[in-house]
C-alpha cells in the first residue's frame, strides 16, 4: 500500500511539471519577435532560473534583458523553469553539485548533515554557506542548461514561424483564387447581358 501511494504522489508530481512546461512552451511559442533574441531571453531566464534567488528572478531576469535588449517576456517564460512545484527538485541538484566542487563537509552528499540540518534555526545559521554552495552549483548547471535552451528554443520558433508564415501565404493565395472567380462570374453575367440586349 504505501509503495502504490508513493507511486500516485511521483505520478502526480511528474504530472504537475509536465503541464507546467506544456503551458510555457504554448506561450513561448505564441512571442511574436526575433526568434534569435526570444532564444537569448530563454537562455537568460533559464541561467537566471537556476540561481538560488528565488522571489527575485523575475526582476533579475527583466533587468539584464533590458540592459542586453533582449526579449523580456521569453526571459521570464524561461525564469519559471524554477517555481513552487519544480524548486524542491532543482534546488536539491544544485545544492548536490555545489557540494560536490567546493567539496564542503556539510554537503548534503554527507547522511549526518541531513540529520543534523533538519532544524529550521541550522538552515538560518548556515544560510550563507548554503547560498554560496546552490550558487556555484547553479552557475554550473545553468551554462549548458541555457546553451541548450537558447538552441532548442531558436530552432523551435524559427520552425513555428516558418509555419505561420506557410499558412498565411496559402490563405492568401486562397483569396486570391476566390476574388479571380469571383470576377469570372462577374465578366459571364455581363457578357450575358450584354447578348441578352443585342437579341433583343
């Protein structure tokens, strides 16, 4: 019983993050702008996402797209890479690789921390170190993260347009082909009445 509610609680979990980035990904692809400066914008908010800053990383992330005039709203899209339902998750990892290169003592690598650190006062006095430990580990993660993010994103819009771009030019040629039909019947009707008076 407890592995089949442990089971429902992963699939709810995944479920959550899956509609999550469904959602993003639905509003990424709608920003209307250059598909190279939306793929910085994510690139950016991902790299941002990635940083223990939480709370601020919007700001942080519409304050340097405007200082590098990139797209604002891709780079917050990109920010919440990092909200309440996925923070748990990316938090753990970039506290886990942090960890790992400064090669402190008290990393979460280390089963005695995990027991010791589970006051809430032990969290506060150690608030910095865990700062610093999440910060390398996000600068880590956060390189090749928005490296991959700035090239899935680019090609994805840039595919998304092209496709717009195809079905407005086949709506037009449409109407196109409806106008010249129409006229056609205009120009029989006239020829048709036109022989209608000479007869008479």
């Amino acid at each position: 019983m407890k592995i089949g509610k442990k089971n429902t609680a992963l699939y709810r979990y995944t479920d959550k993050i899956k509609k999550i980035f469904k959602k993003g990904y639905e509003r990424f692809l709608k920003i209307r702008g250059n598909p190279r400066e939306i793929a910085y914008g994510i690139a950016l908010g991902l790299f941002v996402g990635m940083s223990p800053t939480i709370g601020f990383q919007t700001a942080i992330a519409l304050f340097f797209a405007a200082v590098f005039k990139i797209n604002k709203i891709s780079a917050v899209i990109g920010v919440w890479i990092t909200n309440p339902v996925t923070a748990p998750l990316i938090y753990s990892i970039t506290y886990y690789i942090g960890g790992k290169i400064i090669g402190n003592s008290n990393s979460i690598n280390n089963p005695e921390h995990i027991e010791e650190g589970a006051s809430f006062l032990n969290m506060i006095f150690n608030a910095h170190e865990i700062f610093w430990i999440m910060s390398v580990g996000g600068i880590v993660l956060g390189i090749p993260l928005s490296v991959a993010g700035y090239i899935f994103s680019y090609s994805a819009i840039k595919k998304y347009q092209e496709e717009i771009k195809q079905k407005l030019l086949k709506q037009k040629q449409k109407l196109k082909e409806i106008k010249e039909k129409v006229k056609e019947k205009r120009k029989k009707k006239k020829t048709r009445r036109k022989r209608k008076k000479q007869v008479k």
